[in-house]
C-alpha cells in the first residue's frame, strides 16, 4: 500500500490548476468574439482539472 503523507503529484497538480486558471481566463475573455476560444477555454480548464484531480 502506498503511503503518500500529503504529497499529492507536486509539479502535476499545480500544472493542473494553472491550466484551469487560463483556462477560465479564456473563456471569459473571448468567448464573446470566438467560439472556438470559449471551447479551448473549456478543454484547458478540463484537462486542468483532470491533472489536479488524478496527480499521484
């Protein structure tokens, strides 16, 4: 059983959450005027997610 005591994935979960951060960004800034930004926004912000969420 592996132990992590409280280290959770370093460098992936704050990678993480600096994609759901731009991500947000994104698609607050220029769903307006693209929708192809409002979906990148999107896909960053779950992928971002994904990382931060699953990092060992």
């Amino acid at each position: 059983m592996k132990n992590n005591c409280g280290r959770r994935g370093g460098g992936r979960q704050a990678l993480g959450i600096l994609l759901m951060v731009a991500g947000a960004l994104v698609f607050l800034l220029f769903v307006p005027r693209w929708v192809w930004a409002g979906a990148l926004g999107i896909l960053m912000i779950s992928v971002g997610f994904l990382l931060w969420r699953f990092s060992d």
